[in-house]
C-alpha cells in the first residue's frame, strides 16, 4: 500500500458482505468505516519520511479530522501524539489515553480558565497572539513540569485554491502577522522565557507544496532574525503543522510525506539542524483515505433530468461537498444489498440526501450503473472532516462508525445513536417526560 492507497472496492464488497451477515449491523441504513490497518500504514509513512531529522521529532495528528476515541487510541497506539483544537478536544486526546506531553493545544481563543487548565495538565500550547501570551504568563508555574510553549506566526502568503482552508493569508484569524515585525517577535521571547517555540500552519486541501515550503522557510528565517538579537538559541521547537493536501480524485498528483521532506531538505536545509525539534500536525491526509461510508439506497426517483437515489447521508455528514461542490470531490461505488460491485452501462445519476432542504444533494449527474432500492451506495475518502462536521439539522442519529484490519473482522468503533441519545442531546440539564 502507497501513500495515496484508497479503499479498494474487493476490500469494500468483502466488508459489506460482513455486514450483511452480522445480526449487529445489517439492519443499519448507514455505517461509517475505517480501515485500521491503513491508518497505522499511513503514520509509519510519516516516521519513516521525517526520519532523517536528527532530533526525532513529534508528529501528532489533528482531531478534528476524526474525534472518534477508539481511532485515537489506535493513532496514541503508533506511537504518535495528538493535535486539539479546543479544551473540548484536549480532553479527548486524554481519554484516549495521549500522554499530556503529546498533546498540542491550538486555538485561536483559548480563554484565561482555558489556559490555565491546559497548563495544569500539562499540555503543551501553541499561542495565537500578545494577549494570550500575556494570559499564560500570568498562571505560568515554573516549579512544576513545564510543557513547552510556541508562537504561531501568520507568514501571510497568497491564498490556496480553496479560500476557506487557507490560513495564512494577510487576512487570516490565525496568529502573529510576520509582518508585525522582527522587534515585536524578540520581545516576546525577552519578556517571556518559557516562550520556545514556533509555530506555522499555511492550509490544508488546495495549498500547494510550494506553500506549505515557503511557510516553513519564513519562520525559520525569523528564528534565525530572533536569536541572532537575543544572542541565544532560545526557540527549541518549530511547529511545522499539517497542510498535505488528499488525492479526491483519480487524476490528483498531491505530495506524500516523502516528496515534503525532500523539498524541505532543498529549500530549508536549517530545519535539520541538531538544536531544533520538529512537530507535525497533520490530519486530512492521515485519516482521509482510510475512511469511507455506505448507505442504503431508500429510494429511486425520476426527475425530468436523470434518475436520483435518495440515501441516508447528505449534508449532515458531507457538509463540504454539498455546500462547496466544485472545491470538494468525492468518488462512487455503488454495490447490491449482499455486497456486490455493480456492472452494467452507466447512466448520469444524481445522488441525493436525506435532509429537509432542498440544497441536501451530493452530487448531480454522477455516471452509476442502474441503481435500485435496498443497494449499498458507497463514498470514498471520507476518513477526514466528515463524521467531525456533522450536522444536527433535522436531527438525525450519527450513524455506527465500525474499524476493520483490510477486509478482516469488524470492531464496533462507535454505537449508532439511539432515538433517546438524540432527545438526550438536545435536552440535558432540562427536566422531560416522554409518553
């Protein structure tokens, strides 16, 4: 299996089959997957690509990309860390049992109790501005175990070719502005001694390499502007983030892990030096492959254009390809009710969800064999920013989430919602009678 190995549709016939004969989940009308095996492929990948770093670095993986706790033991399990986007989050990488100085909290605006709570952990933090450097000194303990802190730093590039994932553009919410310039950075690192570190995160799907490089290659720069007034190497930590872009398409030629380190090696030869850890954060490109979901066909419609199969998946679970199409592409597999991959002449078929709205359509005009009642219609590559986003438009239970080794046996990841974990949902802390 490469880099870009996405579920085959032998191993997706071979799991449905399972499926259809498991008295647990054959009566589900939607089921979530993740191949385990591949997600512990892709992460070795990672190790051995940024093994060549003299330091060994601390990769971590974002779970925002993918929160189910099961999957994030399995990711704490490859010997990785992971990536919070909140305390919320922090959390989960706890429960799932991620060593706190594996943990990485990054977010815009982390409040003071925040803060101060990560800090008691013990958690490492990367803060997004002066202020928030102000709040850390504040209930900064130096007596204790001290994780480390860095800066993130907005090295305001041009944008990608998708806006809403680029961010670090000159209008982005996201860290220090470069542009605040080399006094400003020095003195925080003056005024703050537990400040070692930096930290730059460009995008993810549609920034190029040549982004993801030449962010890299700025704050390196300014390290070396930083320590050359401080007269000391104080920044031991650069946070390099995520950013690789996934394959959604067959004719997508998206850099692996390997071709990043090579062009780091050319472009930034510094990164490489003894003094400096390197951390990763990379999401997307983890998970993405790694995941898929199937649901069953409930209904087949004719409109005047083509046939639509109405499914138990839409918006709620592919919030960006229903409301992004043209930035957000996600390949079919359509398989009967046992299992089956599907033959015949395609014809264009629209494929639409299951939410009250009439924009719940996931694709127009997509070419499918015949489809009918009670068949599986597959997506492919939704390990990454799907079930993470889910809607809770209309309610609908999350559906099962279930981990298989290639197309071995099936581990129940996370149970479907039930109808009383949906009225839970939407009224705790409220007294309810239900007849």
């Amino acid at each position: 299996m490469n880099w870009f190995s996405s579920i085959s549709p032998s191993t997706m016939s071979t799991v449905l089959g399972l499926v259809s004969q498991d008295p647990r989940f054959n009566s589900y009308k939607a089921i979530l997957f993740h191949d385990l095996q591949a997600l512990r492929h892709r992460i070795q990948i990672v190790h051995e690509a940024f093994s060549t770093l003299p330091k060994t670095p601390l990769h971590t993986v974002a779970i925002k990309a993918n929160p189910v706790v099961a999957i994030l033991q399995k990711i704490v399990e490859a010997g990785v860390g992971l990536e919070a986007a909140s305390l919320e989050e922090v959390h989960l990488a706890l429960s799932a049992g991620c060593p706190a100085e594996k943990v990485i909290f990054d977010s815009p605006a982390k409040s003071q109790d925040e803060i101060e709570q990560a800090l008691r952990w013990g958690i490492n933090l990367n803060a997004d501005n002066a202020e928030e450097l102000r709040r850390i000194d504040r209930c900064w303990d130096s007596t204790g175990p001290s994780p480390w802190i860095g800066l993130r730093v907005n090295p305001e590039l041009r944008a990608g070719t998708i806006a809403t994932t680029s961010v670090a553009t000159k209008s982005s919410k996201f860290g220090t502005p470069i542009s605040a310039g080399i006094d400003s950075f020095v003195s925080h690192f003056q005024r703050y001694p537990w400040l070692t570190g930096l930290h730059v995160h460009v995008g993810s799907q549609g920034c190029r390499l040549e982004l993801l490089v030449e962010g890299v290659k700025r704050i390196m720069q300014l390290r070396r502007e930083i320590h050359a007034q401080l007269g000391r190497n104080q920044i031991q930590s650069v946070d390099i983030g995520g950013g690789l872009p996934w394959n959604y398409r067959p004719q997508d030629q998206s850099p692996s892990p390997t071709d990043y380190v090579k062009r780091l090696q050319q472009e930034v030869p510094e990164l490489f030096q003894e003094d400096i850890q390197v951390i990763t954060e990379f999401g997307r490109a983890v998970h993405a492959g790694c995941g898929w979901a199937a649901s069953r066909v409930e209904y087949v419609k004719s409109t005047t254009t083509e046939p639509m199969a109405v499914i138990h998946l839409g918006a709620d679970f592919m919030l960006r390809p229903v409301y992004h199409p043209n930035s957000w592409h996600h390949e079919l597999s359509l398989f009967d009710a046992h299992g089956e991959l599907k033959q015949g002449e395609s014809q264009p078929t629209s494929v639409a969800g299951p939410l009250c709205f009439a924009g719940d359509v996931l694709m127009r005009e997509r070419p499918l064999p015949p489809v009918t009642v009670g068949d599986w219609l597959v997506l492919h590559d939704v390990g990454a920013y799907t079930l993470s986003m889910w809607s809770r438009h209309c309610s609908r239970a999350i559906p099962p989430v279930l981990g298989h080794q290639g197309s071995g046996d099936l581990d129940l990841l996370l149970a479907r919602e039930t109808l009383e974990d949906v009225s839970s949902f939407w009224s705790r802390g409220v007294s309810r009678r239900i007849p």
